[in-house]
C-alpha cells in the first residue's frame, strides 16, 4: 500500500503526533520489527532523523541513501520512495519533521539567502550532531504525551528546527542551498509517469503531487498528453486492462490480489467496475480461463 506521508501517520494510533498543523508537523517513530520495500511519498517537505537503527530510502530515480543513526534524510515534496526501516539493538526510532514551502521561504528570508537558482535535490543525506539529536529529544521530553502540543508552536519549533541544522553547517549557505532547492524539482514527464504508476492507489490529487503539479494544472497537462482523456475515466480504463490481463494468466492469483495490483483498494467498487465494463464479473473470468486452460 502506498502511503501518502505525513496524512497517513495522523492516522497511525502506533505512531506520535508530537505537533502538528496543517501539513507541518513533528512525528516520533519507534518499531521493533524490520520494514521491507515500503512505498510512499512526502506531500510536503520531509527531514527524517535517525535516532536509533538503519533507514534506507530508494527514490523513484533509482537513488538509494542509508541514513545511519544521528543523521538525516532531506525529502522534498512529491518524493516517491521505496523505504526499508531496519532496527539496531532491538529496536528503530526516527524523529520526522515536515515542513510546508511557505514555512521554508520564511526561513531563507529570516537568514538574508538570496540563492537558489540550482536544480532541485532528489534525496540528500545530512550528517547531524549532538545538538540535534538533544532537540529531538528534548521534544519528546515536553511535548511527547498523549495529547499533541497546542499547533500553534508547531511552526515555531520547526523554524528553531531549522536553524539549528543551518548552524551545524557553520551558518553558510550549503544548508540553505539544499532547502531554497526543494521547490526547483523538475517536473516528471506526466505520461511516462503516469504509464510507469497508473496501478498504484493514487488519487488524481495524489498524482499531481507526485508529478509536482497542482490538481487543477495536472488534469490540463494530463489531458493535452492523452487526446483530451480526463486522468479519472484514463485510470479506469487502465487499471480494468491491468485486472482483465491478470486474470487471463492461468497462474493468476485471487480476487483481492488482481484487485490490488490494478490499484483498486475497494474490492466491491473493483467488481462493480469490471463487471460493468467486460459483462463479467472478476471471479467468472478467473474460473472461465482456468477451465479453459484444463481443456
């Protein structure tokens, strides 16, 4: 399941919600068992501390980093990455901070940068120290009970945040560098984006993000690559391709796994659809090839 970050750990009664507002927000992160191949994407600007264990983090060019245990992860919004978390003594513990863009500009401004023209980074790995690591914890210390704190400290603790990473590089202008990049992404190629990962379970607003645009700018540009088609009747269309294909192979699994590898997470909504579009249901066509391929 792709996760859509940090939406998904609001959700999440097994992960803290430290401070939150809006899109910005400091997470906690402890696990005690290892994750493997877990896909999602940051709808805003993400830094990840490593407190405790290994994370990896394969980006959608490839790319792969270790974030090692008092470093940090630097994600830029619409980064869509394959993550592997890995505990070290027992146990991972990450601190996640996300920042909306406004929040970012605010801070260039506060500290006179005036750069920024450089393309945009994919994934970078920051080395952290001791100061960073005490803030982190110190959090936790005030603000780690069962209620988040009041949002309205939310900004200010990621702006504080925030210089402190700047001062680790010694107050220049490298740190400052890799943030005033994050809005410089290019954009993805939309269709072969789009035929790359129209069976995820994205949703249209999901997509723009991913290729860096907002809703209402993806479905113009979507429709100028594809003959006019609108992204909602396209991913039907395909998704339902998906599924009919994959029950056509004789070594095809169940209902449900057909349905989840097309991008459909609603069982029913995924037989409704196929049974409106081929005057079949899945599970007839699955027995239907079968029998067929006994014959």
């Amino acid at each position: 399941m792709v996760r859509i970050l940090p939406q998904q750990f609001y959700e999440d009664s097994l992960i803290k919600k430290v401070m939150a507002d809006g899109l910005c927000c400091i997470i906690h992160k402890r696990m005690d068992t290892p994750v493997f191949g877990k896909e999602g994407y940051a709808s805003t600007h993400a830094m990840t501390l490593v407190l405790h264990g290994v994370l990896r983090i394969e980006n959608d060019e490839g790319l792969l980093e270790e974030v090692r245990a008092g470093n940090l992860a630097l994600m830029p919004k619409g980064l869509y990455t394959v993550s592997d978390i890995v505990p070290k003594g027992g146990h991972f513990e990450a601190m996640m901070f996300f920042f909306e863009p406004e929040l970012i500009q605010q801070f260039l401004e506060s500290i006179a940068f005036e750069g920024g023209k450089e393309k945009g980074v994919a994934l970078g790995v920051i080395s952290g120290n001791a100061d960073l690591q005490y803030f982190a914890h110190s959090l936790l210390r005030l603000y780690g009970s069962e209620t988040p704190a009041h949002r309205q400290l939310t900004r200010m603790k990621l702006f504080e945040w925030l210089h402190l990473v700047h001062a680790t590089f010694g107050g220049g202008d490298t740190f400052a560098n890799m943030l005033s990049t994050l809005n410089n992404r290019e954009r993805k190629g939309l269709r072969e984006f789009m035929l790359a990962n129209f069976h995820k379970p994205l949703s249209i607003e999901d997509y723009a993000y991913l290729t860096g645009r907002s809703a209402s700018t993806f479905t113009r540009d979507f429709k100028a690559k594809f003959d006019g088609a609108s992204p909602k009747q396209w991913l039907i269309e395909r998704r339902l391709e998906k599924a009919r294909s994959l029950l056509e192979k004789t070594l095809a699994g169940n209902i449900t796994d057909v349905a989840w590898e097309s991008g459909y997470t609603n069982i029913p909504h995924f037989i409704k659809e196929f049974s409106k579009k081929y005057g079949i249901t899945p599970k007839q066509l699955l027995i239907q090839n079968r029998h067929t391929a006994l014959v």
